[in-house]
C-alpha cells in the first residue's frame, strides 16, 4: 500500500509540475507539488487530449515504448474494416470476434483475427495509415500483446476512430468500447483505471499482462485459451528480445474517452516490478487515472 501511495503522489507531483509548466501568466497558481519523486521500480506514462480545444493538455513519459498488450485489439479492429471495407456489412461470424475482442478483450478472437489479417503487417500499416511515431510491431509476431506502442500514439489511435474513420467505423469501435464489459472473457475484473476513476459516461479498452492465466477472483467463468498460432504474451521462459522494450514486468494499462461527445482522450500506460499483485496494480492504476483526471481538469476546467 505504500509503495502505491508513493507512485500516486509522484503521479500528482508530476502532474502538478505540468500544469504549471502550461499556465498561462495571471491564471489561478497550480497546486504546489508533492515532495517527492516517482519511484525508480515503476514505469509510468500518461497524455490526456482536449477534442473541443485540439490539444494535449496534459502528458508525462508520452513517448516512452511500453508492450500493449490488449490494446493493440483497437488497431486489429481497424485493420478488419481496411481489409474488408468499412461498409461491407460484417457478417455473424466475425461480429461473434469483433465484439468481444472490443468489449471484453477477448484474446482468442484477438489471435483469429491476428493470424487471418497478416499478423505483424496488421501493425505496419496501422504506423503508415495513422502516423504513429512510437508504435512498432512484435518482434515475436505471434505474440500480438508485444506490440510496442506510447500513450502519444494511443491517443493518435483515438483520434483517427473519433475524427478520420468512416462514420460507421467510429460508431462500431467507440459504440462497442461503450459498451464495454467489467468482467473480460478470461475472468480478470477490467474495471480499473478509466472505468472506475473518472466520472460520467466511459469508454474503455485496458491492457494488461503478466499476471497469470487465472484471475485471483474471476468475475465470470474464464473462457478456455484456443491454440491458433497466436497469443497475447508468451511463457516467461521465453523472454524474447526486443530492444528497449520491457517483456516481463507486469503491465497494466487503461485508454478511451470522457465527457460529452467523447470530448477528452486518456492513456495510462503502467509497467510494475516483477512480483506485482493484480489487486495492487488495478490500485495503482486506478489512483494514477484518478490524479490525471484531476490535474488535467485544473488545468483545461
């Protein structure tokens, strides 16, 4: 619990130094900043954007290449509508995978669509068509939970559903991410972060990683894995390599939209030391997402 607390009020002191950073002369002077620094064994990275005024209105770490996880699932769904139209009405076949992945981050509808829409080419042509600085794509390809992605990009991602799709592309993913499930279809309780720290109406897709197959408490009935050639993440035997981008340590992350319209864009990418609790990382997050809404409100109101 302490170390929580820490992280949080690390969390709130950076926040605070970028709202001041951002403050114009005369306005209302920022919160003073908590002594303290944002522990060395947790990685932390946040960016908030403001549809209505166009612009980041707060971020910390925003670049930093994090593995995604389940959220790379918003790229797979858009990758579909790319391959087969976004008109082309979706037959009952593939909505039975979209929606799941989508609400209830289902990973077996993630390695089916993974495997029949080209795998790590999936990434690559999400980078070009969306202008992604940070994303990159698995170097294990069958392992679609490695993705390199930043909370700059997730928000990018965002974006283009909310202002760049077709009309019926935005209004599937953000309908369905509205719609989003507390209980995922592998049992773990999804909601952390967004869901449970920010007020009014959500939408969500979390991500996380390396906290077992089983949940400690499942909320539903986990749904058995299906072995198709792919999968979120590896064994931890097989490490793997990825230049700069961390594998192993629990990861725990929490995206999508507040207010009217979908007005304001959050990512909340978390990695924990190894060891880390589920119970104490959907804390951790929780009270993260919770100080960033806070700090981004002072700041845009």
């Amino acid at each position: 619990m302490n170390k929580i607390r820490s992280t949080t009020i690390a969390l709130v002191a950076a926040a605070a130094m970028a709202a001041t950073a951002v403050l114009p002369a005369g306005a209302q002077e920022a919160p003073a900043a908590p002594q303290s620094v944002v522990s060395s064994d947790v990685t932390v990275a946040f960016a908030v954007f403001d549809r209505t005024s166009n612009r980041t209105t707060l971020q910390y770490n925003e670049h930093k290449k994090i593995r995604s996880a389940s959220v790379v699932k918003i790229l797979i769904a858009l990758d579909y509508f790319e391959t087969y139209g976004a008109d082309t009405e979706i037959p009952a076949a593939d909505l039975a995978l979209l929606q799941p992945m989508l609400r209830s981050s289902d990973d077996n509808a993630a390695s089916e669509l993974w495997v029949r829409l080209g795998w790590e080419e999936i990434v690559e042509r999400a980078v070009v068509r969306l202008h992604l600085h940070d994303t990159e794509p698995p170097v294990n390809v069958g392992f679609w939970g490695y993705t390199a992605l930043s909370a700059a990009d997730v928000v990018t991602i965002y974006r283009h559903v909310l202002d760049e799709a077709r009309p019926k592309v935005r209004d599937f993913v953000m309908g369905n991410l509205h719609q989003a499930t507390a209980c995922a279809t592998d049992g773990f309780d999804q909601s952390f972060g967004i869901p449970r720290a920010v007020p009014g109406d959500v939408a969500f897709k979390q991500g996380w990683s390396r906290f077992g197959d089983v949940p400690p408490r499942p909320c539903v009935e986990p749904k058995p894995k299906i072995a198709n050639g792919a999968a979120k993440e590896g064994p931890l035997s097989e490490r793997g390599v990825a230049a700069d981008l961390d594998l192993t340590s629990p990861a725990m992350h929490t995206t999508g939209t507040y207010g009217g319209g979908d007005r304001k864009i959050m990512a909340v990418l978390t990695l924990e030391p190894e060891g880390t609790t589920w119970d104490e990382s959907a804390q951790r997050i929780t009270l993260v997402t919770g100080a960033v809404y806070l700090a981004e409100r002072f700041i845009a109101g």
